[in-house]
C-alpha cells in the first residue's frame, strides 16, 4: 500500500516505522529537515520536506499516486485543508485527520454534510469526503484511563466487538493466586467464568501459552473474555481488590479535563493545575470536582491533600519529565496506585512495573486506532501492544469452508502463525471463549492476539476470501 504521512512527531514518526516493517511504500512529510534526515536513516522510508497545507507539497510527495493519506501533524488546521486538498485535487481515496479540537470533532458531521451533497450531486465520479476518519489523542486517551480506572489492578483494557469483549492484562504478584498455576488449572481458580489466556509476557519475552505453562512472579498475564464476566474473574485473580473511590488528575488540559468531566459523579476528584486562568475556568466547568491551583509535584501540597488517602494519581501534563517526577513522589507520599501519561514512547517499558503502576502512551493508543483502518481483510479494530511488536485484533470471517481458510473449521485445526491465539468468538450478541473445539461460521467477529507483528500479513490473509467464493 502507498502511505503518505503528513507529520514527523511522535505519532507520525512510529507510524511510520510500524507500516515500513510491514512492507508498505511509506512517505513522510515534514518541515523539519533534521528530523526527516534522522527517520529516513533509520526507517525504511521516503520522506519529503515542505508544508503539509500546500498542494505542491502534497503533489511532489506522491498524495496523487497514494492509496491513503494520513495528517497527523500538530494543527488541526494543517490536517483537515490536506485532507480537503488531498481529495478535491488528487480524489486520494482514503484520507485521515488527527484532530485534537473538540469543538471540529463536535461539528465534523454538519462540517463535511455540505459537501458530501456536492459530491453526489455535481461530482458523480467521486464518493469519498475530505475526510474520511477523524482520530482525536486525547479521547482515545481519556477512554483508555477510564478503562483502568475502572478496572482496578489492569495494566491494560483493551475492548472489542461494540464493548462486548475485553481483554485485561495484569502482573502476577507475590502472593496472587496466578503464580505457580498452571493454564490448564484456572478454571478451578475461576468456577463458572470462561476466559483465556491468550498472551504472557515474562521480562519483555512473549510466551506462547499452553495448558501445561505456569505462570510465575512478575508475569504480564492477557485474559480475554465476555465484558460481563471479567470483573467477576477480576475480583477471583486480584482476591477483590478493592475499588478505587478518590481519584487525582495532575493536569488541567484536555486530557485531565476530559477525564475529571467522565468522572466526577462517580469518584471523588482532585485535579491540579498551576495555571491560574486555567484552573479558573476548570473550576467554572467542573461542579463536582475539587480544583486546585498548583504543582503536583509540590511536596507540600500533596501532604495537604492527603495524598496517603488517594487511590489512583494520574499524571496528565504535556511535559514527560513532570509527570513521571509527580508520580513518583506521589507514589512515594502514599498514593496506592499511581499512572502516567508519557508521550517519548522509549520511556514507558523503563518506568512501568516499578514505583509508576501503569505508563501511558497517547502515541500508541493513536497507531491502534490508525491501524484499524490500514490492515487488509475485514479488521474492525486493532490494539498495538508492547510498543508496537504485538497486535490484538478483531477480524470478520466471511465465505464458506472453500474459499475461507477459517469458516467451518475448529480453532484447533486453524493453521495459525507461530505466536497468534484466538482468544475469542462473536456470533451476533453472543460471546464465545476462543476453546479448540469451537467452529468458525461467517461472519463470526474473531479476536486474535499476534505475539510477533511480522506474521499478521499471514493472519490478515486467514480472513480473505478466495474467487470460489464469487
């Protein structure tokens, strides 16, 4: 596939390392001359200096040619006039906008309806809209949060087919009743809930589970199962760990306040933020949250609030560095849990398990979402995991048992590739644990964990379907 990515930060940058390991013809645009030189030493791609905005820009970079456009530069503005010249000037056929404004994600629909009329009505020969997918960072991220918070004891809570499956990662503990399990045994630690184990990670090294494998201290351990189930099967693994009831934010931006708006009726909330005119208008737009002006990172003001007493501290600033010193010292005052918004993602395998519970990459949680709409076969959705080297999907089977490789046969009998499990089965409203015996039917939503990112070319030819079926 031919990618032009229009933006060299940290999304555009592992974008494109991600889709030029998997053979795509990738092009990145950017005005940083420097960095450009840097990716391009570094990654197997083009890239093209200029102004992402200008058609001539566009044009010399190859958005004529290209089978999708991405515009995840750092202005919204930047992104949705490529787009729109993208599609009236070149007719690329797939366009998508990384927009953070939540006032253009409020109005995308009234903004583009104008001319998707246009287009039916006077451009027959064109279908497509200027744009085609918005991704806004900060509500994949703020619904990511509130997944963990909601989740007490999950390193990760990823969801599939409409919310109805999650998949919940959590660490192996001295003292858990994981440790020392073998697989084939966790039903008697877990009566009358289904779930599987589909991935463990031990000291970054995935191992392919197997009834016989034992789970040991320190293990990151993937459950997957029916989301009405897994608090249940939760409260068995983590011995009920208790709910979290007091929450604090540090960082009144987008993020911070879309999180505290989410919840403030549910939690008790303390958000602090060291602008003044900021955490004014924050305190005017937040009824139910305790707003406070100041640095989290002030010792002082944390011991006053009684930090001891807070069940999650949850760093959302801009700055990598503030955030993991607040969490620290947070951790270090009393806070039980604390988590991290880190955007270099080189710092998150460094600082996650140790003092900071759980590091969040707002540039992964982006690639996932992007993703979705890049992979061949009929992919639904897509969770880039372990910084990219591992996937969970969701895909559909369509066809019949001659011209799929997956409709009407077992999952035991399913030639998978080394390190991919099905974890899962969605057949209309009815969620199906991924077991050997279980039989494949088309349409069936099936959930796929890929261990190793350079077989899903293979896993994502599992799910298309021959001419036999034509």
């Amino acid at each position: 596939m031919k990618i032009v990515i229009l933006g060299a930060g940290q999304v555009g940058a592992n974008l494109a390392a991600t889709l030029a390991d998997e053979s795509n013809d990738v092009t990145l645009v950017d005005t940083n001359a420097a960095r450009l030189l840097e990716l391009q030493n570094k990654y197997d791609i083009r890239t093209f200096r200029g102004l992402a905005s200008l058609p001539k820009t566009l044009r010399e970079a190859g958005v004529d040619a290209a089978d999708m456009l991405i515009a995840v530069t750092n202005q919204d503005e930047t992104n949705m006039v490529a787009c729109q010249i993208a599609w009236t000037l070149f007719h690329t056929p797939n366009k998508i906008a990384r927009i953070r404004n939540s006032d253009f994600q409020k109005h995308a629909e009234q903004l583009f309806y104008d001319t998707r009329k246009l287009v039916n009505s006077e451009l027959p020969g064109i279908t497509g809209l200027p744009i085609d997918v918005l991704i806004s960072p900060e509500l994949l991220v703020t619904q990511y949060v509130q997944r963990l918070v909601d989740n007490p004891g999950s390193l990760q809570v990823l969801e599939f087919a409409d919310g109805k499956v999650q998949m919940i990662a959590v660490r192996a503990k001295p003292g858990s009743i994981l440790v020392g399990q073998q697989l084939r045994y966790l039903r008697q630690v877990i009566p009358n809930q289904d779930a599987r184990v589909v991935a463990i990670f031990r000291k970054h090294r995935s191992i392919i589970p197997h009834g016989d494998t034992e789970i040991e201290i320190d293990d990151e351990v993937f459950f997957l199962a029916d989301r009405a189930n897994m608090r249940t099967i939760m409260n068995e693994l983590r011995r009920l760990e208790a709910p979290y009831r007091k929450l604090m934010i540090a960082g009144g931006g987008n993020i911070g306040y879309r999180l505290a708006k989410l919840m403030q009726y549910r939690y008790h909330v303390k958000l602090v933020e060291h602008n003044e005119e900021r955490a004014q208008w924050l305190g005017d737009h937040l009824p139910n949250t305790l707003v406070l002006k100041g640095h989290a990172s002030d010792q002082d003001l944390l011991i006053n609030e009684n930090i001891e007493d807070i069940d999650v501290f949850i760093a959302l600033t801009n700055d990598d560095e503030a955030n993991i010193m607040s969490s620290l010292l947070a951790k270090r005052l009393g806070a039980h849990k604390v988590m991290c918004l880190i955007n270099n993602s080189a710092y998150v395998d460094l600082v996650q398990g140790g003092d900071i519970d759980v590091a969040i990459s707002p540039s992964q949680a982006t690639i996932g979402s992007l993703l979705t709409h890049i992979r061949r076969g009929d992919v639904v959705s897509v969770h880039s995991l372990r910084r990219g080297a591992a996937e969970a999907m969701e895909a559909i089977a369509h066809g019949d048992p001659r011209s799929s490789k997956v409709v009407g046969r077992a999952i035991g009998s399913i030639d998978l590739p080394s390190g991919t499990t099905i974890g899962a089965v969605v057949r209309g409203d009815q969620v199906l644990v991924g077991h050997d015996d279980l039989v494949i039917e088309t349409n069936d939503h099936v959930i796929l964990f890929v261990a190793n990112k350079k077989h899903l070319r293979d896993v994502e030819r599992l799910f298309q379907v021959g001419f036999t079926f034509f």
